[in-house]
C-alpha cells in the first residue's frame, strides 16, 4: 500500500477518494470481528451501503487489535432498528444505533451531512459548538465531517477495499496526527477534540501537525464549555490507556490539565516544592506499569493521586488553624471535591472511596494502642496504605512511617503489640522534608495500587 503527501485531498470542495483494493493493504476479515462481520453483511443485504470506519481501520492498518470495530451506513438509525431485533437507538446530540450480540455492542452510525437544507434530521450549532449533529449525507461528507484524517478512512466490506477522502492514509505513514479542516473551527465545534489530539498522539506516538497543535495554546478555556460528566468519561479514556504519566505531561505543557484540574495546577505550578509534581508522576506512572502488565487498577486510586495536593495544602491550613486531624482531612475533601465537581463529575462511586483513602492519612500517622490493630480491618486499609507508600516515595510523606506500616502489616500479633507500645501520641502529624534526597525506596513501590484490585 502507498499514499504519498500527493495523495492527500483537501476538505474543501467534491473530490475523488483514494481507493485501495483488498490486494494493496493488510486488512483481513479474519481480523474483525464477527459480530461487526455480521452487522456489515446483513446491511449490504439489505441494500445499504456498510463500511468499518475509525479507529478499528486505523489499527489493523498499524498492526494492533482493535478494542472495538464502528460501522458507518447510510442506513438511517431508525433503518438500521428496522433491520436488527437486537439494535437500541441511543443519544441526543449524536444518533446512533447499537447492536448488541450478549455483552458485545456494534455500534453504527448514519454518514454525516454539512447540515444543509437537502439533509435528512437536524444539526443544532451554538457559538461554533456542534450541540446536535444529526444531519446525515454522503460518505465523503461523513469522512470530511470527521476529526482527524487517520480516523477518516473506510472499509468497504462490499469490496474489500480501503476509501480515504482526507488524507489518512498518507498521514498513518508518516505518523502524523491532522484535523480535518480548519483546526480552530473544528476545536470550537468540540473541544473534547484538544484532549483526543493528545490521547491519539500518546497513543500512537503521533507528532501533531503544526496548525493542528497551534490551537491548543490558546482554546483551553473552551472546556469550561463542556459538560462535567463528559469530561470525566474523557479522562477515564485519557489516562487508563497505559499512557497516563505522556498525556500529563502533554496537558501540562498546552496548559489543558489547569482547565481540568485548577487546584492540583495551581499547586503543582510552585516552584518551592518538588515533591507534588514528583507524586502524582510516580502514581501515574505506577498505573500505565500495571495496565501494561493487564493488572486491574482502579478509578478511584486515580483521581486521589490527581486531587491529593490541594486537599493536603487545604488540611494543613485548617491543622494551622486549631482544627482537630480528622475534621480538617474531612473538611479539606468536602472543600476540594465541591470546586472540582464543577469542572469533572466524578461520580460517587468513585468519588467515596477517593475521599476514604484520604481520610486514613491522618489516622496511619497514629501508631499508640489499639488504633493500627483496629485499622488492620478496614477495607480501605491496603488503598490508604499503597498511598502512604507513594507519598513517601516521593519525599511528601515520613519515609519511616511508611516502613513501620510495611512491617506491621507483616508481622505476629506478639510483634504488633510491641510495635504499638510507647509511640507516644501525636497531636499533629508531620512530614519528614527531604529535600534533594532520594528515598531508598524510590522506584520500587512493590505494592503501590495493588489495592485497587476488585475495588471499583
């Protein structure tokens, strides 16, 4: 298979799709799904064009396996419900069509129209955002109403042949990551596609093409446009993909992860402590090691690494302000977790066990009696501990306060009752600073996260 720059069509006007025949390029069916198989031959049966689009193209022609295989029609939705007892219509601003076959979902969609008045349904846009898009067209209408042009190529199951109407293909060589169209237009219409540019990039190790990077310095604020609960399903895709600590990084630098994440920004941005910084690229990348490894991980462990600074700042005021430890780790999460839900809905079923792992900070610092014995029973206790670790790892928390509770949890009961005998109570607990120096337990963390398994 060969696509060379020249083979590139601008989006702009009727052209002539690049065609491939099955014998130019690697895609095979025995590749695809066979519930996608199905969904494709029972549409051309029914006289309706069917194409694998997305994603699932894009990585069979770069040799991964695909999570999931799109099909696009022109089949309206309610056609497409006509055709499949087993389909739901699903979504308001994008209609789509789901498949299902048991716990395996094919999802199809109608090709996209320019909203015009000759389209079928309706295209709502406010302020150049794309609040409803359900106008449906031609292939080379959907393929030029898509994001970017690596996602815009097209599997023709009636020939086995490649379509690109934008460019992908060339762009899949040189590993090249483009929008289609004019980038600022597109980022306005959804600025979801920001943070896809830097999953793809990630991802694929892409380098953005210029005039699709050069918007990202300066449409961040375009987020706070978007739904807080779509943000958090963003984020999700984000950084449990096995590339967290690279899409941190990038966010960073395009000042994205401000947009997202305000507080934690605001104190990462300090430049007289390394340490927060330090913390939340140890835990991100501690979560990437283990997706990588296909060990299981959890949402919640996530956002308490992501949320952990400004709740620590916020109880170290109230500690300064007389409150006692339990009140002032409770109120701090109350505080930082209502400004954030503004920005990311996360919902409670995260958004508890997040906050329980905080709250048992302060309670690992109480080693006297009979508060680590009892502590040994909460289920939260191996989450809370894993942290412990982390922020010790990374020069926040008493490097020896982490080895005490490694060493208790391991021990005889004869041994814990030694262990828990004149510690002497602390009204407050402190951390040790290290400033410059590296914990011997650096890079190691053999337990961080585990925790999270069968958690969520």
């Amino acid at each position: 298979m060969q696509a060379t720059e020249t083979d590139a069509p601008q989006p702009q006007g009727h052209r002539s799709p690049l065609i491939v025949p099955r014998a130019e390029h690697n895609i095979s069916r025995a590749n695809i799904s066979e519930y996608a198989l199905k969904v494709l031959y029972k549409l051309k049966q029914e006289g309706f064009a069917a194409h694998v689009v997305g994603g699932g193209v894009r990585d069979l022609l770069l040799g991964h396996e695909p999570k999931d295989f799109d099909v696009a029609t022109d089949a309206t939705p309610e056609q497409v419900r006509g055709v499949f007892r087993n389909c739901r219509l699903i979504g308001r601003r994008f209609r789509l069509a789901h498949v299902h076959f048991g716990r395996e979902i094919v999802e199809v969609a109608t090709f996209r129209g320019s909203g015009g008045d000759d389209d079928e349904g309706d295209q709502r846009v406010e302020n150049g955002m794309i609040l409803r898009d359900n106008a449906y067209g031609t292939i080379e209408e959907d393929a030029l109403r898509r994001d970017f042009t690596i996602n815009a190529l097209y599997y023709d199951i009636s020939s086995f042949s490649l379509i690109d109407y934008a460019g992908g293909l060339a762009d899949l060589q040189a590993g090249r990551l483009r929008l289609i169209g004019d980038p600022e237009r597109r980022y306005r219409e959804d600025p979801v596609r920001m943070l896809r540019a830097l999953r793809f990039a990630c991802k694929l190790g892409f380098n953005i093409e210029p005039e699709t990077e050069r918007p990202l310095f300066s449409l961040g604020h375009l987020l706070a446009d978007i739904p807080a609960a779509r943000l958090f399903d963003e984020l999700l895709k984000l950084f449990h993909s096995g590339y967290g600590l690279a899409v941190f990084e990038k966010l960073r630098h395009y000042g994205l992860f401000g947009q997202l994440f305000p507080e934690t920004e605001s104190c990462l941005a300090r430049e007289d402590q390394s340490f927060p910084v330090t913390f939340v690229s140890r835990g991100l990348a501690n979560t990437d090691l283990r997706l990588q490894e296909d060990k299981p991980v959890s949402v919640f462990f996530l956002f308490a690494i992501l949320l952990w600074e400004p709740v620590r700042r916020r109880y170290e005021q109230l500690l300064d302000g007389g409150r006692p430890a339990n009140d002032a780790i409770y109120q701090a999460a109350e505080e930082v977790c209502a400004r954030q839900h503004l920005r990311v809905a996360i919902p409670k079923r995260f958004s508890l066990p997040m906050r329980e792992i905080w709250y048992l900070q302060p309670r690992l610092a109480q080693r006297e009696g009979k508060r680590p014995h009892r502590l040994l029973t909460h289920p939260r206790l191996r989450a809370a501990y894993d942290f412990l670790m982390l922020r010790a790892a990374s020069g926040e928390a008493d490097l020896e306060l982490a080895d005490w509770w490694t060493r208790f949890q391991a021990a005889g009961s004869q041994e814990r009752a030694t262990m828990t005998e004149g510690s002497g109570k602390k009204r407050r607990p402190r951390r040790r600073r290290r400033r410059g120096a590296s914990p011997s337990s650096e890079g190691a963390l053999p337990q961080t996260a585990e925790a999270a398994d069968g958690l969520t």
